[in-house]
C-alpha cells in the first residue's frame, strides 16, 4: 500500500486556475448517458462544483482587474505646445501640463526635462524638479533655463533664455506622480529662426494697431464727453456760445 506523501507540493495559481476551470467544464457539461437519474449525492457534488466554479470565476475577474491596472489604466498624462518657433538671442516658454488621478504630492512629484538635438549627438538633461528646481550644472544649457511651472496647478513648463541655434531638437517633458508613474512623455519641438516669420509678424502689428486704435477712440471719447458737458453748463449759466466767423471766399 502506497501513502500520499505528508507535504504535497501546493499548486500554483495557474496549475489551480487550470484545474478548476476543467472541473467547471467536466461538471456543467457532462457527457449525455441514457437512463441515468441524479441521487442526493450527485446533487451535493454538483452543488460543490458549482460553488467552485463561482470562485474560479471571481478569481478570473481579480487577474483581470490586476492586468488592467498593472498596464497603466492610472496612467499620467502629459500634455506639450507641440511645435514652438523661436528667434535667435530671445527667451522662449516650453509650455508642458499634467493630469494625475492620484493627489499631488510634492514630496513625491518629480519632473524632468531632456533635450535630443536636431543633428548628430546625445541626449542630455536640461532640468530636473523634486520639491525644487534643479537646473543643470553643466552642458549647453548652464545657466540658460528657468522654472516656469507651478505644480498645484499641474504646470510643469519651462524658460530657455537666449536661445540659439545649436537648441534646435525636441525637448522631452516626462512627469512622475506615484503611484501614477506610467504615461506618456510629452515632447516640445524647436525651431531657432534668425527673423520672426510673417505671420508673427502680422500677428504682431495686429495687436499693435489694435492697441493704438483703442487708445485713440478712448481719447476722442474722452474729449467728446467733457465737450458736451461745457456746453451744458454754459446752457444753464446762460453763457452765450461763441461762433467762429467763417472765412470768406475770394
């Protein structure tokens, strides 16, 4: 006579899954046998089998639930200006914003920012927040970028100062919220121009003229209404008005 051994090796969870989910098969569907009535005993094990197939079926829903939220359903979400234009020797704002499902932590929060140039070289880090700025200690960007951000308002951009040629590239923004620590790195591409291009430029004397034409109708408003409340005054005082006589035509 053969006993079982005294420890048996516990079943993982998915030789367990597999062995209920036969078991569920084999007894909700069993094979078709003619004459066969079901006893009281034949009904207690189905009542058994039923009972673990609910508990192979919750199970399912757990792995499921896990898979979904291991594979970034609370993802953070960052969000860049996309394409930016600057002029060469001006300061430019790369503009990048976050979404968090999770509170705001500052304790926790961290930005960083990194730069892939245009042509031929490394990946480098540009700045770095964690309760503070950082800017770099080194490399192109020394002294050349400032926080521009702020964080209760899930603000994360940045100021490169006098920028130049050698910036042209994509500047990557990437923003860490534990326990929301996967998402998407927002990315910024700049342009480095020696001139503004027309349509700032139009832009630009829009706004000017606009500003200048506002400015002028205030004025005339101004002076119109402060006429006519001379003019109503010298009516109740009973002051004659003064006429300029008209040239005459030779």
């Amino acid at each position: 006579m053969q006993y079982p051994p005294a420890n048996p090796r516990p079943e993982g969870g998915a030789q367990l899954q597999h062995r209920w989910g036969n078991s569920c098969r084999r007894s909700l569907c069993p094979a078709p046998q003619a004459g066969v009535s079901l006893t009281l005993s034949d009904t207690q094990s189905l009542s058994n089998t039923i009972g673990m197939c609910v508990n192979w079926a919750l199970l399912q829903l757990l792995l499921l639930l896990l898979s979904l939220d291991t594979s970034g359903v609370w993802a953070i979400r960052v969000y860049t200006s996309g394409n930016v234009e600057a002029v060469n020797g001006t300061d430019v704002r790369l503009k990048c914003s976050f979404s968090s499902s999770a509170p705001i932590r500052r304790s926790a929060l961290t930005i960083s920012w990194s730069f892939r140039p245009l042509g031929p070289g490394q990946e480098e880090t540009v700045f770095y927040y964690h309760e503070k700025p950082f800017p770099p200690s080194e490399g192109r960007f020394l002294k050349k970028v400032m926080w521009a951000g702020d964080v209760p308002s899930r603000d994360a951009s940045i100021v490169v100062r006098n920028v130049k040629f050698s910036y042209n590239g994509t500047f990557s923004c990437q923003v860490k919220n534990p326990p929301d620590v996967h998402g998407n790195v927002g990315e910024v591409r700049l342009r480095v121009v020696t001139s503004a291009s027309f349509s700032e430029i139009v832009i630009l004397s829009v706004a000017i003229g606009g500003a200048v034409l506002l400015t002028i109708i205030i004025l005339i408003a101004v002076v119109s209404l402060r006429r006519c409340r001379k003019l109503e005054r010298m009516e109740r005082e009973g002051i004659p008005r003064r006429h300029k006589e008209e040239p005459m035509l030779w």
